[in-house]
C-alpha cells in the first residue's frame, strides 16, 4: 500500500527529476498525453499546463495514489503498467520513476515504443542508486527473511542498454544524473526510503517487527549519511533518464 501524504514528504525533490525528463521532451501539439504512474497526482497537471490542447490520460496502479490524484483534480484512474496500450492517438508518453518497480520493463518499453505511432514521443526516468549505502543498509538488515519481498539488487539498467533498447526510434536521448539532495530533520534517509523502497517491508511486518527493523536500520543510515552542523544532510540520487522519438 502507498501513502501518499508520506511520499509527498519530499516532493520538491521528487518533482525535479520529473521536469527536467519532461523539458527534452519536443512534442509541439500532442493530441494524447499519458502519464504512467501518476502517483498523487502532484505532478500531472503540468502536462495539462504545457500541451493545453492534449487529452491528459494518467493512471496508477494504487488506489491510494489514485484517490490522492482525483483529490486534486486529476482524472485518474488505476490501472496497470504491465497490461496498459497506448490508444492509437498517443503521441507523449510519460513514466517518471515507475519502471524500477516492474521486473518485465525493459521489454515492455520495447512494446510501447514500436506501438506508438511516428513522431511520438516516450520519455522515463528510473533511480539508479540501488548500489548506493541507503538501498545496501535495507538489504542487510532485512536479510534472508525478507529477501523475497525487495527488489534485485539490479532493478534497473545501465544507460547504454537502455538506449540499445530504443535503438530502432528517430532519436534517442538518454542520460543520468545524480542529484546532491540536502535535507533535513532528524532521520531524513529514513524518512525518504519510508515513502518508496521500505514499503513492501512494511506491508510485510507487523507493528511492532516494524518498530524494530527500524531502529535497526536508523542509526545505520545515519552513519552514513551523517548531518551536517547545520543539522542538514547530504543525500547523493542517481537517476536515469530516457526520452525518444518514435
């Protein structure tokens, strides 16, 4: 289950990478703009804000998140990642760090690509920093007994292979960036994997296994993402980008 009001704990940060995919994106007058995985929904009115003249098509496979977005005024619907197609008068396809979560994508980006019509445009972003001490520290402290319900420690791929992957479209734009995120409070790691990459292990615990995976794992995470002075911290983001003309 996602929460939507912890998820959108950080949505300065979580937003940045969304626009900075959208702006290399160069559709002119898309008549269908799809935003897979809306999530609460913060983000999709922007598509709307830039191509006024597009049917705005966003959907999410929570419900909570689904509710949240219709709260704000989008018209969401839940759906499926695996299972959806592009009608035929797509032309933006949007997907904004949602392909980490689906095991199958990279063969699903393949079919979205060769079903969307010429000129269309598929643009994705997915972290990158499943190496990174955050994802390393989860993995460790859940251990064996939890290894099932957490991703690969590789849920992703490398740039290059993502461009191979979109190799037969007009164009193709792929990058990564790592953000040098500054945040605050006292266990804003913590904090910030709460909302994503702890949630099938809280969905997973009870209440009180929960309470202890936790304490195990804070201090940890603050060991290696110590404050500053401040009381800020430094908290590193790799991301990879892809944006392609069909």
């Amino acid at each position: 289950m996602w929460d939507p009001a912890q998820y959108l704990t950080f949505s300065d940060h979580r937003g940045r990478p969304f626009f900075d995919l959208v702006a290399r994106v160069g559709a002119e007058s898309p008549r269908r703009v799809v935003d897979v995985g809306c999530g609460p929904g913060n983000l999709t009115a922007s598509l709307s804000s830039r191509w006024p003249s597009a049917v705005v098509e966003a959907f999410d496979s929570s419900a909570e998140m689904v509710e949240a977005a219709r709260a704000a005024g989008v018209d969401a619907r839940v759906d499926d990642v695996v299972t959806w197609e592009p009608l035929p008068d797509t032309d933006v396809v949007v997907s904004n760090a949602v392909l980490q979560w689906v095991p199958s994508h990279p063969s699903i980006v393949e079919k979205w690509a060769a079903s969307l019509p010429s000129g269309a445009w598929l643009a994705f972003q997915v972290p990158g920093n499943y190496s990174d001490p955050s994802h390393r520290l989860i993995r460790e402290v859940a251990g064996p007994s939890l290894a099932h319900v957490l991703r690969s420690e590789k849920p992703v791929l490398d740039p290059v292979e993502y461009a191979s992957l979109l190799a037969g479209c007009s164009s193709v734009d792929v990058w990564e960036t790592t953000y040098v995120q500054r945040l605050s409070g006292p266990d804003p790691v913590l904090e910030w994997v709460t909302g994503t990459a702890l949630r099938p292990i809280r969905a997973a615990l009870s209440s009180s296994d929960w309470e202890a995976f936790v304490a195990d794992l804070a201090p940890r995470l603050r060991e290696a993402y110590p404050a500053r002075a401040d009381g800020t911290t430094w908290f590193p983001f790799r991301r990879i980008f892809a944006v392609a003309q069909v």
